[in-house]
C-alpha cells in the first residue's frame, strides 16, 4: 500500500528538494532498487521533498523502481522521466514536450537513417539485436547494439565500447554530418547515446521544480532554495553533469547505491 507522507509545504527539512539520477545512483546500472534503498527514501521523504531524474524514459524506471502494485510515480513526489519531458508531479502528470515537434519529421529520418547506416557499416560489433534507435518523447536513445541485448550483450559491448570508443566516434560522425542541427548527445549507459535538442538535459526539470512557487498555477507555493542532486556520472561529458554543476543546484557525485544511502544518512540521518 502507498504511504501517506506529509503535504509538501510541511515536511521538516524545509525549502529543501532532494533529485536523484537513476542508473548507477538509486539502482545498479538497468536494474532493480534494493529494499534498502526504497526504506531510506521512504524515510526521507518524511523530511523533504524527492524527485528522481533519468535519461530513461518512465516505463524502464518503472520496471527499475516501481512494483507492478506500486506505480513508481506513487514513490516520488517528482518523477521526472527522459530529462524530465515526461513529468509527475504527485502522480498526476505534467505538461510534455515533444522531440518530434521540435526537430520535424524530414530532418528526422535523415538523421536516423545516417544512424542506421553507420551502425550497419561498423566492424566487430560483438553482437547486433534489435532496436537500434528508440524514439522517446523528449529524444532519441541510438545504440548500436540494439535495444534488445541481453544483460551479457550489455556488459560485452560495454567493454568493447571502451576499447573502440565507437559511441563517442559515432557522436563524432553524426556532429560532422549535421554540424547545425540543434542536438546535444550524451552517453548516459553501458550500451547508447541520448540525442535532444540543446538544453533538453537534466536540468530541463529544475523549471518544473521552480514552478512549484507557483500558487496561481495550483502547486504548493513551496520555494525549493536547496535543490540537492546526487548522480554517478558528475563528470565532463557524463550525463548528469549540467545539472550537478547547475548554479540552483547543490551537487553530489556518488560511487553507486551504496554510495547514495551513505551520504544520504550524513546529510539527512536516514
Ligand atoms: O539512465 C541512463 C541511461 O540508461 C540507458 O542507457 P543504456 O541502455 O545505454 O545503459 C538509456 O535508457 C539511456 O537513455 C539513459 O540515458
């Protein structure tokens, strides 16, 4: 059964809003959250306010965080999926945005079949599946893997990856091939790059947290003033890097899970 917590203007630890990126930092990367991780976010959304942030679009965070009898937008006062383009607020959602409507649909294929081309065209990939570019809402996730490799695919192109620095090459080569086309890419996984428009990365969801000021729009008119953000890839080219060094943010990198409970009980006793 979900739990009741208090109305957002009343939690103890006041003004204060705590954002967690997902892979890496509330769960081992495209795996579930622990128990123990759910129990220490329980409790300190008794104290403050809690939103998570993920490049991933909202049915993976489901299956990472939720239950099948607990909707994943039930455990987060803010849920903000693919950079925050798909967002909840206290279960009910928000305002979307649209990748499609921002780039159009020629422009579109001819970056996606550049995509499909180079990918076609790689050598010693070591396996290919299927769905090599996933259309999202908020962007396009590219891998060249493909979308259906299994957890050993993952890890072994991963390695690969490292040694060939393909992704990053492919960055390159899309970045020369459509050097106006408003995009950033952002390598947020083990296995794909995202592709948004300029300024769609994680820091898209702070207007969304600043808006919560707002009576007029129906929010709590609470002033978020310590927007916390913990994230494991707080690193140049990493894809929680915007918003750990965004000035309305105060930053925490962290290791992994483990990580995240430890500084969490130094900060807030959890
Ligand atoms: O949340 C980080 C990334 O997780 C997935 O990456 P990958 O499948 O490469 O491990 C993707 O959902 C990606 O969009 C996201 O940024």
């Amino acid at each position: 059964m979900a739990e009741l917590y208090p109305d957002l203007k009343d939690r103890p630890v006041k003004e204060t809003i705590c954002l967690f990126d997902v892979d890496g930092t509330l769960t081992p990367a495209r795996q579930a959250v622990s128990a123990e991780m759910l129990q220490t976010l329980s409790k300190l959304r008794h104290k403050c306010a809690i939103g998570f942030v993920g490049g991933s679009d909202l049915p993976k965070q489901q299956e990472q965080l939720g239950t099948p009898s607990l909707p994943v937008t039930t455990l987060f006062d803010f849920c903000f999926a693919e950079n925050g383009l798909t967002a909840y607020r206290l279960g009910q959602s928000l305002p979307a945005n649209s990748f499609i409507q921002w780039l159009g649909e020629e422009k579109y294929q001819k970056l996606a079949k550049f995509c499909l081309r180079y990918i076609s065209g790689l050598e010693g990939l070591p396996a290919m599946r299927g769905t090599f570019i996933e259309f999202r809402n908020g962007m396009i996730n590219v891998s060249p893997v493909g979308r259906n490799a299994s957890k050993a695919e993952r890890d072994e192109f991963e390695a690969w990856d490292k040694g060939t620095k393909c992704r990053s090459k492919m960055i390159e080569a899309i970045k020369k091939e459509f050097p106006d086309i408003g995009l950033t890419y952002s390598i947020g996984g083990q296995i794909s790059f995202d592709a948004f428009p300029h300024g769609w990365d994680k820091t898209y969801c702070l207007t969304q947290v600043e808006a919560e000021a707002d009576t007029s729009k129906g929010f709590s008119g609470v002033h978020y003033k310590n927007i916390h953000f913990f994230g494991d890839k707080a690193f140049q080219g990493g894809n929680d890097w915007e918003i750990y060094q965004d000035p309305r943010t105060i930053g925490h990198a962290v290791k992994g899970p483990e990580d995240t409970m430890a500084q969490l009980k130094e900060l807030f006793d959890v």
